[in-house]
C-alpha cells in the first residue's frame, strides 16, 4: 500500500529507522471541513505502521550479515552497532538482539542527506521452526530519541512496538505489528508539530508474487495540525495491490461528540468520505475524493 498522509509519513524514507512528543486526550470533532485533513492523517498513520513489515527484514539481517563495534557514516559522524547473536550463531534466533546508537551520523537520502542522533534496538523474542524459506519470528523493536534532521527539519521519534512476521512459503506474508505508543515531533523553522499512534493493532497479509495486500487495523491517533485525537479501525479490510492505494474496504473514524466518518475506498483512484457532523448517526455529509488528495 502507498498512502501517505501524517507526519508520521515524513519517516518512511529514512532507510534505518522509524518510532518524541505529542499528547493530549481531546477528541477532535469531525466536520466537513476537517474530515479530508483527519483523513490523510489516519491514512499516514496506518502506513507508517503497515511499513514496519519491510523494515522487519532490513533490521534483523545485521544479525547475520554484521559485527559489533563503531563505525564511520558516509558524511560524517559515527554508527556503533551492538550485537548480541545467540546459538545458533549466524542466523536469527531466540534471544538474538542489536542496538544502533548514532552520533551525528549522516547519510545520503532521496539526493540529500539526513543526520541521526539517538538510539533505537531490536531483540528477537521468539523464533519457530519453519522449513525455508518460510519463517515465523516475534520481534520488539524500541527508538529512544532518535532524531533525523535534513536541512532545516527535525524529526524526532519514540516508543516501541512487536512485530511477529510468518510465512509458510516466503510467498504469502502474514504480519502483525502491535503496540502502546509510537510517537514523532518534527521541528523547523516557524513550525512545530506533534503526532503519536497508540494501542494499535495492524495486521497485513500479503502475496508477494502478485503484491496484492489485505489489511485489517485499528488504533488512536493524536495530531497537533488537528488539535486532539480520532480512533480508527477497519470495519472492511483494505485491500488492492502494491504498489497502488486500496480498492476496496471501509476504515471508521470515530471523533469527539459522538461525530464519526467512514472512509470508502471506491476503487484504487478514488475514495469517499461519509461524514456525521452532529453525532446523530447519519452521515449527512458525503466528500467525493480520491486518495492522491487525501495523501499529497
């Protein structure tokens, strides 16, 4: 799935890491004027989780293809890496963990380059046994503070998360990301924005000979841009092809004062909002859209 939407989004690029600031516990009430805005961002929050399925991979290969010890970033600054590879030794096993702590270290990205301070770490919690090139693994992943600054702008992001990946076949892709809290501040000059993603629950199978997905989710999201939080959750699994937007499913977004809007995907091009702006359940309020407005 290719949707963007958040700030949360801003992080998807970044090859190495993704997970402070944010708060607050108002409810944002959902109108006509904010549902495409609430919309995008619920949209961004779903995908900077669904991410986390590619990333899985990327992370625990350094078990099997790295050393401990400190190293030098392309421009400039320094990676230590820290490798605990339990027995079995070379290969991803219980027990198996790694912390990257960055200090200054800047790396090329998108033509530019990003600079990164902070921590995050990974620890193996559980692995079953599956022929290859199937494979299941339970992994906890957690960010302290690691900041991502390009040019002016600096993202900073917090908190943690389980992902537990399986497959039979390295074909068909099962994985679920769950947590309590993943927060981000970005920061640059006139601007100050916060976001947190809590008690969320992803799952996504994919196919990885078609790319055809299905995801089910649900969770609590607060943005700053909003002024409060929305609760989301699929009432119908998103679903299409990557690397497209959904075709089809229906996401519920529930907001202060009893207002609600679903979220209809209509095919891979457009989508449509149905919004109850007075909390008498109806959704008076149709918004004809598509998902290159909600996500740009």
């Amino acid at each position: 799935m290719r949707i963007r939407g958040s700030i949360f989004a801003l992080l998807l690029p970044v090859p190495l890491a993704c997970g402070g600031g944010g708060g607050g516990t108002a409810q944002v009430t959902l109108t006509a004027l904010n549902a495409e805005e609430v919309a995008g961002d619920v949209l961004g929050a779903i995908e900077f989780v669904a991410e986390f399925r590619t990333l899985l991979g990327d992370f625990v290969s350094v078990i099997e293809d790295l050393d401990s010890g400190t190293f030098p970033c392309p421009g400039g600054g320094t990676m230590t890496l820290s490798i605990v590879d339990s027995p079995p030794s070379g290969e991803i096993s219980k027990g198996d963990s790694a912390s990257f702590a960055f200090r200054g270290c800047s790396i090329a990205m998108d033509g530019g380059s990003v600079t990164l301070n902070g921590s995050l770490g990974f620890s193996v919690n559980d692995v079953a046994d599956v022929p290859p090139p199937g494979y299941d693994a339970l992994v906890r992943f957690s960010f302290s503070n690691l900041a991502m600054a390009t040019g002016t702008e600096t993202v900073t992001v917090s908190g943690g998360f389980t992902a537990h990946a399986s497959t039979p076949d390295g074909v068909i892709v099962t994985t679920v990301v769950t947590g309590d809290s993943l927060r981000a501040s970005i920061l640059s000059p006139g601007v100050s924005e916060s976001a947190r993603i809590s008690d969320f629950d992803d799952e996504e199978i994919t196919d990885e000979g078609t790319g055809a997905f299905t995801i089910t989710t649900a969770g609590t999201l607060y943005q700053s841009e909003i002024g409060g939080e929305v609760d989301y959750e699929t009432i119908a699994p998103l679903e299409g092809t990557n690397p497209n937007p959904p075709g089809a499913g229906t996401l519920l977004v529930n907001g202060g004062g009893g207002t609600s809007m679903l979220l209809v995907a209509v095919d891979e091009v457009n989508a449509r909002l149905d919004v109850d702006t007075d909390g008498d359940g109806i959704r008076e309020t149709v918004i004809h859209t598509t998902w290159s407005a909600l996500t740009d």
